[in-house]
C-alpha cells in the first residue's frame, strides 16, 4: 500500500547508509496517490536532497509549492534543498561502493551467499543491474521475492531485468503483476508505456504517462514522460490541404489581358434593314 510504502522508506532513511534508489522509488509510489501536500511527497522532496539529486528535489519542490502556494513546510524544505549539494551518479556511485566494501566482502567468499536483510537483498540487486550482471540481478530480485512475496521493488527489479534482456513478454507480465496491486507504482508504469511506445501502441502509452505526469510533475518520470507526450503531439500529421479546383470550376477573377483593350464607346448596331451612316443611296431603285 502507499502508507506501507512511505513507512518502509521512512525505516530505510533510518539506516547508515540507505539504499537512495530504493527509498526515492517507495516515496514516489507513495507520492503518487497524493493530490495536495502530503507526507509521503514532503519526505520525498527531503530523500532527494539527501541523496545530493538537488534539481530533482527543486523541481519537485516548485511543483509542490505551484499547487499549494505558501506554507511553512514548504518554506522549511526549501531552506533544506538549498543548502544541499548536487551530487553527480559517479560520484554517488563510488560513495555507495565505499559504504559497501565491507558489505561486499561476503560474497567474494561465497558468492551465492544471500543476505539474511531483505532491504540488503534489494540493494545488491540493484548494484548487481547497475553494473549490467543481469543473472545476479535476477537472482537476487527471486531471493527478495522469497522474503517478501509481492514486493513491488522486487517484481519491478525483474521486470526491468527482462526488458534489459530484450524480454518484452516477461517484463510486461511483471509490470502488471506489480501494478494489480500497487496501481501508482511510478517506475512499473513507466517501464510499462515504454514498452509499449517502442512496440507502436503510442494511445495506450500516452494513457500511461498522463497518469504519470499527472501524479508527479516535478520527477524525472514526470519529465520523461511528458517528453513523450510532446513527442506524440508533434507527431501528428497536418491537416489537409483543400482540394485543388477542379478543371471546369469558374476562376473567381477574369484573367489578365495581353493584347489591346477593346473600345468601350461602340456605335449602336444598325437598324434591322437599314444600312450604316455615310452610305449614298441617291442612286438606288425605290422599291
């Protein structure tokens, strides 16, 4: 559920060294199912700044504060996102591989170890898909299943494995097995439209993102998707051109003359049997 989604990455905040990527999808799923300033959307703002994703979480902050004008949490999230730094993915990349080589050094004992924590489970599967070791992915995403049946993370984990792997049948069937249940899961919907988008369903996926945009503007996903949506519009074909005139149609204005222009101040034609002025007749028989 979205509550159970929120409170779940509010506990992952709590860690050390939380898994971000897997906190700031909860907070969307969570975010989606709130029209107006809620918890779950105020925490994600927070997540993201945390994370050192500062113009996400500006983004997402200016379009909480476009549909909620002034408050003051939105004052005191605010000053938070400014003193927060952009960090770049490599960077952040390297800091999440320093807080794990300890974590890390299990598996190269025992390879096939799984970690006792679920939340571990999830973290290393997405490590594992970062670095494009697809059969780890999957294999860790089936072992967070294990623990967690139905989790979303998970279900969307392998979708998103299939779709790496050209599996478009497979990862379609995870994406709407995770959205049965947790309809507003951002990133199984956009995995989904864009399925979809690349196989030539262009309505259904704008259907897609429109929830998308919809639910959370200001995200990477809402931009995404409302780059396709703009994509689709400017695809349409113009309207017609008007038929040309057909070849007996009237022209609407005489045509140009090219040669002398004829008298406008004719005598009148004669009368019937009379003959033109000027014309002797003295020596003509008289009928």
């Amino acid at each position: 559920t979205p509550d159970g989604g929120r409170v779940l990455a509010t506990l992952d905040l709590l860690a050390a060294s939380p898994s971000y990527a897997s906190v700031i999808e909860r907070l969307g799923a969570a975010a989606a199912d709130e029209r107006k300033l809620g918890r779950a959307r105020a925490l994600l703002i927070y997540a993201l700044a945390r994370a050192g994703k500062k113009g996400d979480a500006e983004k997402t902050l200016a379009a909480l504060k476009a549909e909620n004008g002034d408050h003051q949490l939105l004052d005191a999230l605010a000053r938070y996102v400014e003193a927060a730094s952009e960090v770049d993915d490599a960077a952040d990349a390297g800091a999440e591989a320093d807080a794990s080589d300890g974590d890390d050094q299990p598996d190269e004992a025992d390879p096939d170890a799984i970690p006792a924590d679920f939340r571990e489970v999830l973290r290393r599967a997405h490590a594992a898909q970062k670095r494009g070791d697809l059969d780890q992915a999957e294999r860790l995403y089936r072992a967070a299943l294990e623990k967690s049946p139905g989790d979303s993370e998970a279900l969307a984990g392998l979708a998103d494995v299939a779709r790496e792997r050209g599996d478009t049948t497979n990862a379609t069937k995870h994406y709407e097995e995770m959205l049965a249940t947790n309809p507003g899961y951002l990133p199984a919907i956009v995995g989904l439209a864009d399925i979809k988008w690349a196989s030539g369903q262009r309505g259904a996926a704008i259907s897609l993102y429109r929830q998308v945009v919809q639910s959370a503007p200001g995200s990477s996903y809402g931009e995404h998707a409302q780059a396709r949506i703009d994509a689709q519009s400017g695809s349409s074909p113009p309207p017609p051109s008007p038929p040309p005139p057909t070849a007996t149609a009237e022209p609407t204005t005489p045509p140009e003359s090219t040669g002398t222009p004829a008298p406008t101040d004719l005598p009148a034609p004669p009368a019937s049997g009379s003959l033109p002025p000027g014309v002797d007749t003295s020596d003509l028989p008289v009928e």
